[in-house]
C-alpha cells in the first residue's frame, strides 16, 4: 500500500514560543492522539526573503515550474519502469544520493554547496530549473536514440513473424525448394487457406508451360499457405495475372544465402545494440533521477519558504515538518494541526470533504486548497507533489462556490490590484481600498457581478504580520493611503452567457445520432479525443473562476471545425467569450497536430506499404503504387502582405470574384486515409511548385527507383516516383486504356478529399483563422479525418460537397525521367494486353 507523506508549514505565534517548542507540542500531541503516523522535521534553511513584488512574483512562477519538475521526474520514472520490462529484470528501488527515496525525503538537507542560501531566490530556482531543463534534453536525445534501434528491430521482427501475404519468406524456403535454370523459375505462391484445394487442382491450368506436379506446400499460417510452382521464365507475367485473376497472390522472391546471412547478422547486431543501449540508459536514468528528485525537494523547501512568508509575514517564524498519517488517521492530524494553529488559521486543515475535493489519486498534481504535501509510494518510490494553500493570511470561506481557490492564483490578482493601484498614484487619482490580508469579507461579495444594491458592510479586521517593504515602497504606500478614499468593494464584471446547448448536448440523455451531426464523429470517438489531449489542454482553476473542463475545450475546437460557423455562433453556442473560443480552438489544434499526428498521419512503413501496393492493384491493376495525390485549395480573407502570391487565378475566372488560397497537397492511402499532407503554400503556386517544395518530393527522389509510385494528376510531373495520365492529344488505345486505371486510382484520392471538406465544413468557406495559425488548423483537419476513417466513423450522406476542379489541366505532362516514360509505356500495355484496361474508353 503506498505510504502518503504531507509537508506541512505551521506558523510560531505565539510570543515567546520558538520552532523548537512548537516542534515539541507537535511531537507530543501526535503520540498521544496519532501514534501510527510518523514525524520528521523538515528542514527549510534561512533564505534571502527579498521584496513584496519579488515574492509575489517568484510564487506565480513556482507553479509552472513545479508542474514542470514533477513532469520531468515522471518521464524518468516511467522510463526506468519501461527499460525494466524490456530487459526482463526485476524492479529496483529508486535512491537518491546513494539512499532510498523516502529516507532521503524524511532527513532531507539543503545542499550548500549547490544551492547556496545568499543566492536570491529566484537565481535558485533558475538554477534548478536549467539542471532540470538539461537533463530533459538529454533524455530525449538519448531516448531518441534508443527507440530508434527499438523501432529497427520491431520492423524486422515484424517482416518474421506477419502474414505470408507481407512477411519475409527467406526464413522459410531453402535452396532445394527453388529450381532457377536457363528456361525454368520457381515462383511462390500465397493461398488462401481455404483456397487450397483450387490451388491444386488449377495451377496447372493456369498456363500451359507450367511444369505439371511441381507444386510443393512449404508453410502454413493462420489465413495462408505458401507453395511453390515451377513453370517456364517466358510465361512468368502471364501466371502472376491468371493467379491474381483466382485470388492467388504470387510473392516476387529470390533466394540469396548471402543477402540471408546478411540479414541474419544485421538482427542479431541490432539486438547487441539495443541492449547495449538499454543498460546504458538504465544506468543513466537511475542516476538523473536522484538528481532530479534532489532539485525536486529544494525547489519545495523553497516553496514551502515563499508560501510560509507570504502566509505567516516577517520575520520567518514557522516549523516545517513531514508527516505520513495513515488514511484513516487524516481527520485525526488534521485536527491536531488545527489545534496547534489556533483559530486563525484553523480553515488550513479542513478536511477535502469537508470543503467538497474529490478523494486524492495517487501521484497526481491538484490545486484545490490550503496545505502542502507530497505523496511518495513505498512500494514503487514513486512520487509526486500536492500544494494546497490560500489566499495570503486569509482564512478561505466555507462557501461551496469558492473554496477551491488556491494562494497562487489570489496572489495573482493581488498583484494586480498592487499595480492598478500604482499606476493610479501616478495619475493623482484616489483609489479604492483593497482588501488586506486581514479582510476577512467572502470572496462571493468580491466576486459579485455590479448591481445598484450597496455593498454589505465589511467585517472588523484582524491584524496579521505583512512583509517589510524598502524605504520607498513604505513612502508611497503612505502616501497613497492619504490620499485614498473610504473603504470600497471590489467588483468583477462578468458577462452572464448562457451554456445550456452545451450542457444539453454533454448530457447522457442527449441523442447519438444528434451528438454526431454536430461532431461529426460518434460519443465514443469524442471521448477518445478527449482523453488523448487530456494531458496538453487541460488547465487549473484560477482565483476567478473554474478552468473550462477539457471536453468542453475539445467540443469547441471540434465543432467549429465541423460546422465552420464563425465565432460568435461558436461563442453563443458554449457560453463562452469569442477571444476565449478562438483561443481554445488554436491550442486544441495545436495539440493534435503535436501529440496524434505522428500516430495517426505517417508514412506507411514497409509491411504497410507492401499491403497498400496489392490493394491498389487489386482494384485498378496498375502496379506498386503506394498511395493517390490530389491538391486542393483552401480560401482564406486576403492577406495584408504578399497579396499577389495568393491569388488563386483559376477560382477567380471561374467565379468571376477575387479570390485567395493556400493549398493543401495530400497523399492518400486506398483505405482513404493521408499519410502525407503539405500545407500552406500560396495559392497563386501551381501544383508542380508546391510538389517540389514539399518534404515528401525530397524524401521521395532520393529513394527513386524502390519501384513505388504515387498517382497524381496532368498538373504532376512524370518522375521515377510519380506517375501521371498521359495528357497530349489523339491518344491511343493503350494510352486511353491507361489513363481509364489510373483515373481509378485517383478517385480514391479525391473522395477522400470530398469526405474530408464535407466533414470539416470549415475547409469550405474563408476562415477568421490568422495566416501563420491555419497550417495548424488544417493538418487538425486532416488528423482528425483519419481518426473517423480509422474508428469507421460513417459520414452522413448530406455532408457531402462539390470538389471544385483545384488541379490544373494541360494539354501535356512535364516529363522529368525517360526511364520512367518507358516503365509507364510498359505498364499501359500490360494493362491493355492482359485484359484488365476494361472498355470504358471505347
């Protein structure tokens, strides 16, 4: 069971009394009302305190740069965990410092030598954050670096053991299975498994140069058999089409021992490297995260100081101490804490029900109240840190509507009244009064919307010890409370919007088929988004109201999207401001295109390129083609720069109106998905031009002559990759015969196309979306496209639209390779001659 540890900050108040009489009284009440919860002190060393502005200042960033800390000791965490699996070792204990985690939590010491306590607060910080910074770095370098061996070795482990339809078959035919003479050639042939009887009794028949009894069954698998056939060289084309024309699919193979041996050998090379690798950054992570870990806990004594000051005031009188009460003993130790704190901070330890937090998680971050702790599991040591604080030597109201607030977030809004106030002092105006940190007024009344009703009466204020200013601030300050006026309320405007299209539409009452018209995608394909960017959109609450929950982030993003409705209509929708929802939508699809687009829109690798190339050929019988390119253009407000560079010309002529674009070119696989798009070229490009400038024409023309080909269209260049119709006039039979297949290929390029644009309506019509922002929006579009596609997401049939004729037509074709003129020649005649041109052109 994991073992929760609390780091708590209790105040020395009473006079006379020192940190070691109250250690004392805290000793003595936990043995006599908590005896099982075990007591350390926590020793948090005399730091230089600084400024009011300094603190308050340095308290905002500590809230970053926690999340941060915490984040990276995760990743170093879990990575120990994922290299202990993949090594098949059992899990060691973490240590810090050459002792374990908890031991080292308990009797922590504050490093002198690293950190010295002269330094100002915020050059510790800085200092622990870059250590911090450049160990992440180097871990994902180095974890780069290991995942790419990883992700070898599991592509050739793959090719071992996949179907016999993608995998390597060199493992499995030996030399005397194969006949390789002047005249005769063994092929290998993949049946079905229930094919098989058809198998033997129509190969022979197949053709008649193949040598009779000559098939031999060499291996069997869960939906294949492979067998062999040896027939005559002259009628090897022949075979593969009849056998194609059965369902039989003929592997092209060539026995090598060398390039057997070879690969045998770059396998077992990849696997001492991995492993090699492996142990070296196991080593290298149980070292980084002792330091690590170390930073963690002096960036929380220096939390735990900031806090305590802005808490407690000047001089630093508190005790710091670490406790691990069990689960059953929390309510006891927090009363224990209560009593020692006396009623004037007693709300500090009010238990989570007693203030309406849900049960805590474990190694979870939350803001949500009034103390601080760590969380440390004794079975696992793995952590992670908890603040709860409030607003600065204020006690929070028990109302339900405002006690989640945390002392970061008041102090924000402190900070901003200091400087409202400031700049007020200089205009000569009065100001009113702001709440101290003795003003005990509810936070409802600060937070209420303007009314003609006078403000309640405040409360009598106690006094509580601030923090000593300098000469200067001391003078203005008098000065300006000379010349402020009586004592008035502060008021938050907030605008009243309604959000119940969208509470109706979150609710579990609301209709499948309604939720998927205004989505686009299903509840459960919704709820996988959701939990798929939980981790990048999510937010904390602020001191002036709860975060917006990460579905409705989500819902925003996707809606607008689907709907392409303008902001206003996406505001009235969700209850929500139009620079909010513009907001979210940016960082939505932000997030997909950082964290789902490597998942879910790559480039298919070799087995997956292998299936798409018999797909295709299966359905248009053109030859090793891995995918279909279509360029669209997206209209976009003309932009303030560069306006002739996205004129879309042939828009313009066609609708007799100006209009601009930037272009989306798109590689689609037969499933209908991308698995590569270029987005944001000037409109006024052509399709030839974006070609060029995009990643996949670099990639693509140095691997030239892999016998992969992408169909594009006339306004394509003929390359040793891309292959196009034939454009000039009078063609032939063959020609035309051609042009009818690779037409059939296309059209899976541009129904994707129309399914993606009738999908995400906002594709359809001019965006409000900045220029430099729409490549994000676009490839959102187009990850989320293949989502729906991947899940078998259906698309309503009225959502379909008209693809405008965006590729350009031309009367002749850019011919760039004559050995590639020559292969598509070959191709067309094979597809003519062979029967599988049809008639259409006729």
């Amino acid at each position: 069971m994991a073992t929760r540890y609390w780091i708590v900050s209790l105040p020395v108040q009473t006079p006379g009394s020192t940190a070691n009489s109250l250690w004392a009284r805290l000793q003595d009440s936990i043995s006599r009302h908590s005896f099982d919860t075990p007591l350390y002190r926590f020793n948090v060393p005399d730091l230089r305190v600084g400024t009011l502005d300094s603190l308050l200042a340095l308290s905002d960033d500590l809230v970053k740069s926690n999340v941060f800390i915490e984040g990276v000791s995760h990743k170093i965490r879990r990575q120990i965990e994922e290299l202990e699996r993949a090594g098949g070792v059992e899990s060691g204990a973490l240590t810090v410092d050459g002792v374990p985690v908890d031991t080292y939590l308990t009797r922590f010491v504050w490093d002198e030598g690293k950190y010295p306590t002269m330094s100002p607060l915020k050059e510790i910080v800085g200092s622990i954050q870059s250590q911090v910074s450049k160990i992440e770095d180097d871990m994902k370098v180095r974890g780069a670096e290991y995942n790419n061996v990883r992700s070898q070795l599991s592509a050739i482990n793959r090719k071992q053991t996949g179907s016999l339809a993608v995998r390597d078959l060199s493992n499995l035919v030996k030399p005397e299975d194969m006949v390789t003479s002047e005249h005769l050639v063994t092929l290998l042939a993949v049946v079905p498994k229930y094919s098989q009887k058809d198998w033997l009794s129509s190969y022979e028949s197949l053709d008649t140069f193949v040598v009779p009894r000559s098939s031999k069954k060499l291996y069997e698998d869960n939906e294949y058999a492979l067998y062999t056939v040896t027939l005559f060289a002259k009628v090897v084309d022949n075979f593969k089409v009849r056998a194609r024309e059965k369902g039989f699919q003929v592997r092209d193979f060539e026995y090598s021992s060398e390039a057997q041996e070879s690969r045998k050998e770059e396998l077992e090379k990849l696997m001492q490297d991995q492993e090699a690798m492996r142990a070296s950054l196991l080593q290298w992570c149980y070292a980084s995260y002792s330091e690590v870990f170390s930073s963690w806990m002096h960036f929380c004594a220096v939390r735990v100081f900031v806090e305590s000051i802005l808490r407690y005031g000047l001089p630093p009188s508190f005790l710091s101490a670490v406790l691990a009460p069990s689960q059953k003993g929390e309510k006891k130790v927090r009363s224990i804490l209560e009593e020692l704190c006396g009623n004037v901070h007693s709300i500090y330890w009010k238990s989570e029900d007693d203030v309406g937090v849900a049960g805590l998680g474990e190694h979870r971050v939350r803001c949500c109240g009034y103390y601080v702790f760590v969380t440390l599991s004794s079975q696992k040591d793995k952590l992670g840190v908890m603040y709860r604080t409030s607003i600065l030597g204020d006690p929070v109201p028990t109302d339900d509507s405002r006690v989640g607030k945390t002392q970061e977030e008041m102090m924000v809004k402190e900070k901003e009244i200091h400087v409202m106030s400031n700049r007020r002092r200089k205009r000569g105006e009065s100001k009113p009064q702001a709440h101290d940190a003795g003003d005990t007024t509810p936070i409802d009344n600060i937070l209420t919307s303007l009314d003609d009703a006078p403000p309640p009466p405040p409360p009598p204020r106690r006094e509580l010890p601030l923090l000593q200013l300098n000469d200067h601030q001391e003078a203005d300050d008098a000065d300006a409370s000379s010349s402020s006026s009586p004592h008035q309320q502060r008021r938050l405007w907030v605008k009243d919007r309604s959000r119940a299209w969208w509470e109706l539409c979150s609710s579990a009452d609301y209709p499948e088929a309604d939720f998927r018209r205004a989505f686009r995608m299903s509840r459960p394909t919704f709820h996988f988004l959701c939990d798929a960017l939980a981790a990048a959109v999510a937010k904390e609450d602020t001191a002036l109201r709860a975060a917006i929950p990460v579905r409705q982030r989500v819902a925003v993003c996707v809606w607008r999207l689907a709907t392409g409705e303008p902001l206003r209509v996406v505001s009235k929708r969700f209850g929500l401001g139009i620079s909010t929802c513009h907001k979210l939508i940016l960082e939505v699809c932000a997030a997909i295109r950082n964290l789902l687009m490597p998942r879910f829109l790559h480039w298919p690798d070799h087995p997956t390129s292998t299936a798409y190339k018999t797909r295709f050929e299966a359905t248009s019988g053109v030859p090793g083609v891995v995918g279909a390119m279509y360029t669209t253009h997206i209209p976009i407000i003309a932009p303030k720069v560069s306006v002739a560079a996205y004129l879309n010309r042939r828009h313009t002529e066609r609708n007799h109106k100006t209009s601009y674009s930037i272009t989306l070119q798109g590689v689609v696989g037969p499933d209908g998905t991308f698995t590569d798009v270029c987005i944001g070229w000037p409109g006024s490009m052509s399709d030839e031009q974006v070609l060029r400038k995009s990643a996949l024409h670099q990639r693509a023309s140095a691997a030239a002559g892999s016998m992969s080909w992408v169909v594009g269209g006339a306004s394509y260049p003929l390359t040793e990759w891309m292959l196009v119709p034939y454009a000039q006039r009078n063609l032939t039979w063959t020609q035309h015969a051609f042009n009818e297949k690779v037409g059939e290929v296309r059209r899976v390029a541009t129904e994707a196309f129309v399914r993606l644009k009738g999908r995400w309506a906002c594709l359809q019509k001019r965006t409000e979306v900045k220029l430099q922002d729409l490549p994000a929006v676009l490839a959102a579009c187009c990850v989320l496209h293949n989502i729906c596609e991947t899940r078998g997401e259906d698309m309503d049939p009225d959502l379909r639209c008209d693809l405008p004729p965006d590729e350009e037509e031309d009367d002749t074709v850019l011919v760039q390779s004559e050995s590639a003129n020559k292969v598509r020649d070959d191709i067309a005649h094979n597809l003519l001659h062979r029967g599988l041109a049809g008639t259409a052109f006729f």
